[in-house]
C-alpha cells in the first residue's frame, strides 16, 4: 500500500477506531454519483427538471437544498454537452461543498468575504442565495485560479463580487465584514477516491502539518476582519481533527470566538462522523458526499 495512504489509515484509526475507519475507506472505494445544483440567478428547478425529464436523465432531490439533485447513470462529462451547463444554468458540485454557503446564509446587502475563493463555487453560490445582492470580496493569491475564477463568476451572472489577487493571510486590517467564509485549503483526505490515484497523490503527512499552519493563520486573519458579534463558516474537505476541531479549539480556548451550533434536523440524511466539538457538522465520505468539516463561529 501507498505510504501516505498507510499513515492516513493510521490517523483514521486513532481518530475513529476500526469500525467507522473501514466505514470510511469503504466511502473512498465508492464511485461517487454526479451532482449540482441549480443557479438561481439564470435558471429555475422547474425548468432544470423539465431539461432532465426530456432528456430521460434520472434525477434524485436533495431534502436539505432544494436546489440541488443528484443524478443517475450519467458522467460529469455527458451533462457538460448539455446547454444547460454551457449556459451556467446548473453548477457541477459535491454536496458537501454546498453544505458551507447554506450554512454562512448571505443576507442582501452584507458585506461578504470569500478567502480561498477559487474556481468559485461556493463564491456563486453565495450570489445565488442572495440572489445577487449581497457585496462579495474573492480573495484567489493564485494567477491561473484567478482566471478560473473569473470564468466561473462571469458564466454563473454572478453580480457585486471584487476579485482581490492576494493571499488571505496578508489582507489589510482595515478590511471589515459582515460574513466571512473559509474555505480552507487543506490535505483534501475526505475527497479520496481509490479508483483515481490523481484524489491522493499529493496527500502526505508533510500537506498536512503545512496545511494545520496556513489553516490557523488564515482563521486567526479572519477573525481579526469579522465585525464584532458577526459569524463566518470554517470549512474543509478534509476529516483529520488535526485541520479541523483542534484548529478551532485553539481560537475558543483564546477566547476570540464561540460556536453557533449548526441545526443538525436540517441534515438529517446526511451521513455523519463523531465531531468532538459540539455544534459542528463532520460529513462522512460516500457514494454521494465528500468528507468535509463545516463549523459557523461568532467573533466575541
């Protein structure tokens, strides 16, 4: 076996024990459905629906968006010809992307902070849950996932958005909003996938340790940025407590923020993991969702 994927296993076993570790490589042995979500801001899910049903594509609802579907028999690629993608009408995404920006829940007129906005999903989302109303500062240090970026924003009509090309971590602190998502980079150990090499080949104990040391610097940023008494959502797609409850527990034991418990009925279908902070949504890989880690903090 990979070594990296040797020290995973070992991380996970001490994390969850065996049962829900072999739960867990039994996610990453899955070939994961193709899904998205229907924007808003040019399209409808009637019309959407109506586009499937035509095409005798096999559609499923998400209960906790109902924007969102999960499709049968086809690949990413075969929806990709369709002109309802080509038009932005529909994003490709995991749901457990989708999970952050529903929980962050933009208002009009807020000003919102995206810090690692690229290739802009969960940046358009955001303008399509306000329906283009919200002020969205995407923050992308990256100059070739700043045109993707661009791409996306302009392809999804999504309105009010600043693209700021610069690493969160050194944003000015006369910055000040309302909302703020983290997205946070990370080691990406919730999205393996065993069939595709490509999903693991970077993953190694060293990503990790890099990745606890900008994912604490980019929170401590964000914290420093977030009006007083205002939330943000910390997110990841990785399921190692090093990048994730034990990132947060160090900001709430220095007193700068508390949870805002996320409402669990909400996502009751959602297969879940034990999180040691109470509060916090810890989504278990398989066949639909990606392992991810979504916390909503309020700055004291």
């Amino acid at each position: 076996m990979n070594e990296n994927l040797q020290y995973l296993y070992s991380k996970l076993e001490n994390q969850y024990g065996t049962e829900n570790k072999d739960t867990i490589i039994d996610g990453f042995n899955s070939n994961r459905k193709v899904t998205l979500r229907v924007n808003t801001i040019k399209s409808n899910v009637e019309e959407i629906i109506d586009v499937f049903n035509k095409n005798k594509i096999n559609f499923q609802r998400v209960s906790w968006y109902k924007d969102a579907f999960i499709l049968n028999g086809v690949k990413e690629c075969d929806i990709e010809k369709m002109d309802i993608y080509k038009e932005g009408k529909i994003y490709l995404q995991n749901l457990s992307s989708m999970i952050p920006p529903l929980i962050l829940d933009p208002k009009d007129n807020e000003d919102i902070l995206d810090m690692a906005a690229a290739p802009g999903g969960k940046t358009t989302q955001i303008s399509a849950l306000s329906q283009n109303k919200s002020y969205i500062t995407a923050c992308e240090k990256n100059r070739i996932r700043i045109e993707k970026l661009k791409y996306n924003i302009d392809k999804q009509g999504a309105k009010c958005i600043t693209i700021i090309k610069k690493d969160s971590r050194n944003l000015d602190e006369f910055f000040s909003f309302d909302k703020i998502l983290l997205d946070s980079p990370c080691s990406g150990s919730g999205t393996i996938l065993l069939n595709n090499e490509f999903t693991y080949k970077f993953f190694s104990e060293n990503l990790v340790l890099k990745s606890q040391k900008v994912q604490r610097e980019l929170l401590f940023k964000a914290i420093n940025v977030l009006k007083k008494g205002k939330e943000m959502v910390y997110s990841t797609c990785s399921i190692l407590k090093d990048e994730n409850e034990n990132i947060v527990q160090e900001m709430i034991d220095k007193k700068l923020v508390e949870i805002v418990p996320i409402d669990m009925l909400n996502f009751q279908e959602i297969p879940k993991l034990n999180c040691k902070l109470s509060g916090a949504l810890l989504v278990c890989p398989n066949e639909l969702y990606e392992g991810f880690f979504v916390v909503k903090l309020r700055k004291l």
